[in-house]
C-alpha cells in the first residue's frame, strides 16, 4: 500500500525523523493561510502516489502568501503527468504547503528488503533530488548499500558509517546518526516494503531534515497497523486492483487485449513472454 507524501511524514515524525513544517489542504485559500503562518514563503507540492512532480509542474515555490494562492489554484484540480502516472497522469486533489527550504546540500536515503540475502539494506548516495535509478545506471559505486539485521535494527556504528561515507562531519554527523536510526527503526515498525528520502536536505545550518518523503507498506501486514490502513486513498488505486482486493485477489493492469487463462505464476510470465515477443 502506498501513501501520500504527507502521510509518509506523519508516520516519520512519529519515530523522531525531522521534517519541514507545513500542513495539507485542498484549498487555495487555505494554502495561502498556511503560507502566511510559515512565515510567507512556502512550498506548495501536489499530493498524487507517484514521483517526478516538481518536472510535472506540480511542486511550485511561493515567496508571498499570494503566490501559495496562486500556486494552488493552478495545482489543484490539474492532471499531473510524470513519468510515473503514464499518459493519462493522475488528478490532483490536494496539496502540502511547507516552509521554504534553505538548502545546502541535497542527498539520497532508503530502505528497502533485499531479498537475494532476507535482510533490509539501507541505501545512502551523495547524489540526491534525482531519480535513484538514474543513479544506479550511471554510477553504482556512488550508491552505499549497508544491509542490517530486522530483529536488532540498525546499530549505531552502522548509522556513523553511513553518515561518514555521506560526506557529513562535526554537528552534521551527529545529527544524521539519530535520523538514520530513526529511520530504519520506522521502516521495520511498520512493515515498510520501502522507506525512501529523496532528497535528504542538509540545512545551511547544518540541520538533518527529510525534505521529500515516500513510504510503501506491506499490504499482508496492515492488519497489524490499523492506522496506517486508514490512510489508503483509493482514489490513487486503478478501480479494477480496488475490486479485486475485496476478494483478497491481487489484479494488475496491463495494457494488450489479448488475456491468458494459466496455472502458476512462472506458466503466466512465460505464456505472456511468448505471445508478445
């Protein structure tokens, strides 16, 4: 299960992980109150289950409390096209407005489970506000990859590794230590299938924060999490999986009109391989 971005910060404050102040809305009025609040110059960001808003047109920097006004006019109600929506985009319904960001430094942090070893692996690059796959293909080595076990979480001098590869010295590191535990910590309470930062801002004071964030769930494991069920938007699911998860079925859409009747998941993959290639 996905969830907004400002849901995914909600969950993180919780576990001590520092994020700018900002509020949502489905307002523009509203937007320009919060703005206003924040001390005038905000952020106003789209709020859709997918990445590649700011190319998009849907992340917009507001100096006045006006300009928040106007930046949510033009974002709600749009149809957000990024790389991840496909064509048709996705429609926006609400926004967050945060304080404007003084930004020194811009990093990559995740989480994901590697399954190749069943552990988690915590995953920090100097190369942050990009695409991470962009990353990988370009660069592998500039991604740090530090697996940890889920039943002792993440050790301190596995946080102090990471935040020293990261390039961060003095106060810096001192305060990347207790955000990455935080981090991991909340990635493994909550049956995270993926706990992901981008980008990871380092204030000009030398501040940790967690400018973007993204969270996945484990959808066998939400009956644990009741809470974090409630924040399921269904208007950000395709209809048909939404149908299919009532009978506890697991539907993906695929594009083609020709359908295959199989029994097993490798006898599919493979009917499908040979009738499109």
């Amino acid at each position: 299960m996905k969830v907004h971005e400002y849901q995914a910060k909600e969950i993180l404050r919780r576990y001590g992980v520092t994020t700018p102040k900002g509020h949502v809305t489905d307002s523009p009025e509203e937007a320009r109150k919060i703005a206003k609040d924040l001390g005038g110059k905000a952020v106003v960001k789209a709020q859709i289950h997918a990445g590649g808003r700011g190319k998009g047109g849907g992340v917009k920097l507001a100096k006045t409390p006006d300009e928040a006004f106007e930046a949510a006019q033009k974002i709600i109600g749009m149809q957000l096209v990024t790389h991840q929506t496909g064509p048709e985009g996705r429609k926006v319904k609400k926004v967050l407005v945060e304080e404007a960001a003084d930004i020194a430094q811009e990093l990559y942090l995740g989480i994901t489970l590697d399954r190749a070893i069943g552990k988690p692996v915590l995953m920090a690059s100097k190369f942050g506000g990009m695409e991470i796959e962009e990353v990988a293909h370009r660069d592998p080595s500039a991604i740090l990859k530090e697996p940890f076990d889920a039943i002792a979480g993440l050790q301190p001098f596995q946080a102090r590794k990471v935040a020293y590869a990261l390039g961060l010295t003095g106060d810096t590191h001192k305060k990347a230590v207790p955000f990455l535990l935080a981090l991991a910590k909340a990635y493994v309470e909550t049956d995270c299938s993926l706990a992901e930062i981008n980008p990871l801002m380092i204030t000009g004071q030398g501040d940790v924060v967690a400018l973007d964030a993204k969270m996945n769930f484990d959808d066998n494991a939400l009956f644990r999490h009741l809470d974090i069920k409630e924040y399921r938007d269904l208007d950000e699911e395709d209809p048909l999986e939404v149908e299919a998860s009532k009978f506890n079925l697991n539907y993906i859409k695929l594009d083609g009109n020709v359908g295959c009747m199989v029994n097993g998941a490798g006898l599919a993959m493979s009917t499908m391989d040979i009738i499109q290639y």
